[in-house]
C-alpha cells in the first residue's frame, strides 16, 4: 500500500453539487494527471468525468458534446492539453489496455478513466483516485472520497473541497 499525500472527503446532494466538485478539480489538473473514476453501475462517474472534461474545454474556449465511451472505450478531446476520456467497463482483462494504448496515454496526455479500478496496476503514480458511493436512504446523495500518493499532484488539487466536508 502506497501512502496517500492527499486525501478529502466531500458529500453531494444532486449531480450539480457532483459536477460542480468535478470543475474544482478539473482547474488543478495538469496534463498528464490521470483521474480514476471508481464506484459502482450508477454512482455518478460519468457526471463527474462530463463535467470534468467540459470545464477544461470551457476554458479553452470549446463547447462539445461528451458522449460516453462506453462502446467506442475511449473518446479523445483538445483543451489546454489533449484529453482522453476511457470507461473500461467492458474489459475483459486488465492486458487489454496494451492494445487501446492507454499505457502510452498515461504520461503523455490528460486521462480520465471511469472503472479505473479494473487496472489498478496499471495506474501511474500520479494518478488521483475518485470514488462515489451512493449514501443509503438518501437518493440523491453521494459521498466522494479523492485521493492521491503523488506529492505533486497533492500540492495541486490540496485546495479542492466539497460544499459538505
Ligand atoms: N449527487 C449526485 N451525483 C451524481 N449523480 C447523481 C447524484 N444524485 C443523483 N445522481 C444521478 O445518478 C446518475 C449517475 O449516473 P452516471 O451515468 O454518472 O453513473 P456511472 O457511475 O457512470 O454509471 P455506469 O457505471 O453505469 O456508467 C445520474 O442519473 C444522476 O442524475
Ligand atoms: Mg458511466
């Protein structure tokens, strides 16, 4: 187990709470960061990858639709930085990402990456982990937990916070 440098906690009560969190971190990514999007069917990845990426192309000046790479496994996207934009949940197995060049991906471009749990080893250093869990009773409601080992990556995104600690 790799010690985490960073770690918040942030609790969300709708999908604008959620993609308003996703825009605070997308404003202290650079552009080799991965983001690893984890939590189960439903949880709000992709809100949160949506809202990610279209803030990082709001602020190059572009407006796209972002549609979910859920067949094609990835969808790519020019803003400050390149950005490519992954779901993995249809792999079958982690050596499959060799063929998509993700691991080339990792290190040369923006990643975010939606069951980044199916590829943990794989996942680089400086990877941040995003994990969403519904909040039992409260439907609406999720808990996200960010994380990262990496001592740069902590000093970057160390500002975000959630409206709910
Ligand atoms: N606080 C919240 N944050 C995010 N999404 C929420 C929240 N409350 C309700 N939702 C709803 O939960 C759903 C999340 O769907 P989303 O497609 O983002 O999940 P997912 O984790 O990508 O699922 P899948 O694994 O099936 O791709 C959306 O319908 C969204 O409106
Ligand atoms: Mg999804």
């Amino acid at each position: 187990m790799t010690m985490d440098k960073f770690r918040c906690r942030a609790k969300t009560r709708s999908e604008e709470e959620t993609a308003a969190f996703a825009q605070q971190l997308a404003a202290a990514l650079a552009e080799t960061d991965v983001v690893a999007l984890v939590g189960k069917v439903g949880s709000g990845k992709s809100v949160f990858a949506r809202a990610l990426i279209s803030a990082l192309l709001a602020e190059a000046g572009r407006v796209e639709d972002i549609p979910s790479p859920t067949y094609t496994l990835v969808q790519t996207y020019e803003a400050r930085f390149e950005i490519w934009h992954v779901d993995l949940y249809r792999l079958d197995e982690p050596r499959e990402i060799l063929e998509l060049g993700l691991q080339d991906a990792f290190g040369s471009m923006l990643c975010v990456v939606e069951w980044g749990d199916r590829i943990a080893e794989f996942l680089p250093g400086n990877t941040v982990r995003v994990e969403l869990e519904p909040v039992p009773g409260c439907w609406n409601s999720r808990i996200i937990t960010v994380n990262t080992s990496c001592q740069a990556v902590a000093a970057r995104i160390e500002g975000i916070q959630g409206s709910h600690e």
